[in-house]
C-alpha cells in the first residue's frame, strides 16, 4: 500500500469514528449543518479582524478554522444516511447554509482588503464571491430544466481548498493568488454550464421532432 493509500484510509476510519460518535449522539444532521456555518463565520472573523502584524497569523486561524468547518460539512450527510434521518429538506438546508458560509468567508476577506485600504482586492474578492455563488446557482437552475449538471471544475470543495490553502500560506503571498485561481476558473466554470445547459436544451428541442421521423418511416 502506498502512502497516500494508508493516509485515505486512515483519514476514512478516523471520519468514520467520528459519525459513529455524532450518530449515538442523535443529533440532527441539519444542527451538524449550522454549527459548521457558525464555525465558518468564526473563520470569517478572523480574516476581518487580521491586520498589521498579526495578519499572517490571523490568517492561519482563519484557515484551520474553516478546515474544522469542513469536517462538519462531510459529516452531516453521513451522519443523516447513518441514522436514516436523510430527508429533501435536509438537502435542500445544506446548500442553503452552503451558500451562506462562502459569502460569510468572503466577506470576511472583503473586510480585510477594506480595511488595509487595497481597493483592487475588495473588488476582487466581490467579483470573486459573485462568480462563486453564480456557479452554484447556474448548477441548481440548470437542473430544474435539464435534470443534471455536473459539469466544470471549480465546485465548492476545490474552491474552499483554495481559500484553505491561500489562508495558511497568506505570510507567501498565496491568498492573492488563490484569488485569481477562484475568480478565473469559477467564471470559467459559469460558462461552461451555461454553455452545456444551452446544448442539452436545444438537443431536447431537436428530440421530439427525430422521433416523430423515425415513427413516420
């Protein structure tokens, strides 16, 4: 077994001992939900309040913050399947509170910008927080007519790691360009959603009529 093999599977028995824990405990998967939202506003907090100094360092709370936020973001499914407490309106809860802890990140970081008077970046990070939450929005509307849309690459978790890693390593540099990636490839990841949801709707245009065809021969 590789290394990273034993890793991922220590990393899932340790998860896993986790929810069998929170299972026991009868908690709701949607309070696991919202004390992971409460955890990244924390996190929110630490990027707003980092100045000076002690920025750095405030940015490294804010990222093993956000990193504790996650454990509870993989958990509350598990967590619900494991206690069969899965519901619609749980799912439906998740993304809800999904959407309100990237914005309550962002916010944080576009308070910090703010604050150190570094205009291009406030600007920046909103336009980074708009492409952010359109990504979710063009995948959830997409599938109210199309069924599925899973197509782009930038989804939440890879752009949380981004945010996780320009966190820790802030004292490089590295939340600049972490910036950029989120912003280049989240626009990216619009238009190609866009772009697939055009064609299936016009394939599904084009069905019923080929059909209709093929019934007349």
């Amino acid at each position: 077994m590789t290394w990273t093999g034993a890793f991922g599977k220590g990393s899932g028995w340790l998860l896993q001992k986790i929810v069998n824990g929170l299972a026991l405990s009868r908690i709701s998967p949607n309070t696991l939900t919202f004390i992971g939202l409460i955890i990244n506003i924390v996190a929110a907090l630490f990027f707003g309040f980092a100045r000076g100094p002690h920025a750095d360092r405030m940015f490294l709370y804010a990222g093993l913050t956000i990193i504790g936020a996650g454990i509870f973001d993989m958990v509350d499914g598990r967590v619900a399947r494991q206690t069969n407490q899965v519901s619609v309106f749980g799912a439906f809860f998740d993304s809800v509170i999904d959407r309100y802890s990237d914005v309550a990140i962002f916010f944080g970081l576009l308070v910090y910008y703010a604050r150190g008077n570094r205009l291009f970046y406030v600007g920046l990070v909103a336009f980074v927080m708009t492409a952010c939450l359109m990504v979710s929005y063009t995948r959830a509307r997409a599938e109210a007519l199309i069924g599925s849309c899973k197509v782009g690459f930038m989804e939440r978790p890879e752009r949380i790691v981004c945010v996780i890693l320009g966190a820790l390593c802030n004292r490089w540099g590295v939340m600049a360009a972490a910036l950029w990636v989120l912003a280049i490839f989240s626009t990216i990841t619009v238009i190609h959603r866009i772009r697939y949801t055009y064609l299936e709707t016009e394939r599904r245009k084009l069905a019923p009529a080929g059909v209709e065809a093929t019934v007349r021969q």
